[in-house]
C-alpha cells in the first residue's frame, strides 16, 4: 500500500479473481509509508473482501498482540515476516526467528540475503525443519546467489512465493524470477521427481535394487 | 564394462568424440563383474585412448594404494566412488567419507540413497563444503526424492552428473533426469541467478538498497 496511489480506493474498485496479500510497509521495512495511521490504513484493506492475506513484520507484531487480535477479526490469514537486506543469519538465530514468527501469526515468512551457497543451505534447512514442525512457511534468499532457492524452497515446503510479472518491468528484487519462469522451473523439478515412473514420457524398468550402480 | 559385451574390444574400435569414464563393479557394488582380474581388465581400459577417467570404488581403493599407482601412470583422472542405496550417512560420516576419497584420488563420488528432504540438504551441504575445501566433488542423491540434486548440485560445485540419454530405455536409476532435461534445468537454474541482470530479456532497474522489500 505504501507504494501503490490511493490503494484503498483500487481496493475497493478490484474486480480481479486473484486474491489479494495486503502490506504497507513503513521507512524502517523498506517502504515509504508514514508511520502515522499506517495500521489503520492496513486494518481497513484488510476488511476489504479481496484482502485474504495481510502481511505484518515481526518487528511490529512484538509487544502489539492486540493489533494482531483486530486483524484477525477481520477473517485473514496473518504473514508474518523478517527481512534481513545484508545477510543471512546463522541456523539457530533463522530457525528462532521463523518460530516467533509462527507464534504471531499464521504464515512465516523469512527473506534474507544470500552471500554465498552456505546462505541458501541455511535457507532451505530452515524452510525444511519449520515444515517438519509444523509451520506454515515462506522462505526466500534474497539477491542473485539465492535465486534458485525462489525454484527450490517450494520443494522443501515453503509456502509462498514472490514472482513479478514478465511485463512488470518497474521493480523487481534481486534474484527475483519471472512467475512464468518460475512456474516452469518449479514444474520442471517436481516431474523431475516424479522421474522414477516416467522419463521424458519413456516408461522406466524399475531397476533391481542393485541394478543401478551401472548409471550412476 | 562388467556390464558390456566384450569391453575392451569396444573401446579399441570406439571413434566417438566424447572421452570415457570406465568402470568394472564387482558384485559387492552392484555390478556383474567376477572379482578374478577385474583390476587387470580395467587396467587395460585405462590404458585405452579414449578413457579419460577410472571409477574405483572406495572400498578397493583402501589399502590397494599400489593399484592406485598403476593406475595414474596411464594417465588418468581417478575418481574414487561411495555407494550407499539404502540411505544417505549422517553430516559427520559423509564429510569424512568424501574426504577418504578425495585422499585416494583426483574426484570424490558419494551417491547415496535419500530417503527424505534431511538426506538431500546433507548431501548438498557435503558438496558445498567439499567444495570450499578444494575437493573435486561429484555429490548425487539416488531415488525419487533426491531427484533436483542432480540439477542443485552442480550449483554447489558438483563436477560430474550421470544422465541416461532419452533414447535409452534400457536401465535408468530411480531419480534420474534424462541428459537433455537435466541440461536444460541446469540452464535455466544459472539463468535464473543471472535475473539480476536480465530477466527474461528485460533489463532489469537495480532498485536501491532498501527498494525491493515491496516485492519480496
């Protein structure tokens, strides 16, 4: 909403399909809203009929529960989330972090930035380990080494992911892909998975159990 | 070579472009070979113009280092190989066991079997830091669900990959991709970290440092 003009108005005029993740990010998370009413403004898109996600950053859900019960009044689901624009931080910190998170809401949604592979590993450990526990989440590497984990991360249970349009050419983050990119992508690798029955369309023999150490 | 006819005689005649990785498993590591010879018989094949690479299995390698020797006075690469089909080792184990072949020879081959998400985010940490350890690695997870480590792992520093051509319906491995669709993720996966730059042919804004919470 901080970047959009008059969002409540093109809220209430929005006769798309697709539901909306209502945000409005202030200074301190990379936006440009004031922080003057802002959760006000927030609360009112999330009364709004197309609103079915609103995303709160961690920072503001600590110690403002009783924003958080409003919210959820209005019949949305809670994305909870963490930015880190510089780094990645170390296991024990990401997985604590995703765990508070969870405690405030129902979806949460991690996007660090990625220096190098053991940045991404961590990303898709933590992604895993959340899911393993039950947690609704949405992990992103943010920057261009962690791209593949935008294809990866559904794979190990992320929820959520963030694509722009292929004609959307105003803004995007680094590592971002295109959603038809990343759709293909992701389709790619689940047939992938799925190569044990099919390859290519081919039926497979399944192999013995020791029949294999010939290909690989 | 325990599984062609007449090995040796194939590649005397063999005038094909691309080099040769031989093999010749015993049964003790799913092949068809009879222990008596083996060696020799893949001696010769090393000695062969178009091999370029020897798999020898770890378990020969250890204390067979004088075979070793033979070995690289033909002028090959020695890739020392791990197999495990029914599950993958614990982090500790498998570092250790790349490690040992790396000792023995030129590439370190660890395939073992993935049995969930766990298995393959150790395996692709094993390859990340075989990798940043200066060991030649080729890392893969058997099985359904290890499948995408044969498109991540070249990402993390995996050296070789073992793709079934389309046309070969023959034996395949369970997980594996065939060479064409597993060439083209592995495009597409490098292209998506060039998104940066270019995404889908549409220069990209670099948006400033605090400009892309809008998006993720």
């Amino acid at each position: 909403m901080d970047k959009a003009e008059d969002p409540l108005a093109q809220l209430e005029n929005y006769d798309g399909e697709l539901p909306i993740i209502a945000t409005n990010r202030s200074q301190w998370f990379g936006g440009n809203a004031i922080d003057h009413g802002r959760l006000d403004r927030l609360m009112e898109a999330a009364r709004s009929e197309s609103v079915e996600m609103v995303d709160i950053e961690l920072e503001t859900a600590r110690g403002k529960e009783w924003v958080l019960e409003e919210f959820r009044e209005t019949d949305i689901e809670l994305i909870i989330s963490f930015h880190e624009f510089e780094e990645t931080p170390d296991q024990t910190t990401l997985d604590a972090i995703i765990e508070e998170c969870a405690q405030y809401g129902d979806i949460a949604k991690v996007a660090t930035f990625a220096n190098d592979r053991t940045d991404t590993l961590r990303m898709l450990r933590a992604i895993n380990s959340a899911t393993e526990d039950g947690i609704q989440i949405a992990g992103i590497s943010m920057g261009e080494i962690g791209s593949h984990v935008r294809v990866l991360g559904p794979l190990y249970g992320s929820k959520l992911g963030y694509a722009p349009l292929e004609t959307d050419t105003s803004e995007y983050a680094p590592g971002q892909i295109s959603l038809q990119r990343v759709r293909s992508l992701i389709d790619a690798i689940e047939q992938g998975e799925a190569a044990t029955q099919i390859i290519d369309g081919v039926e497979e023999r399944a192999p013995a159990s020791h029949g294999y150490s010939q290909t690989d």
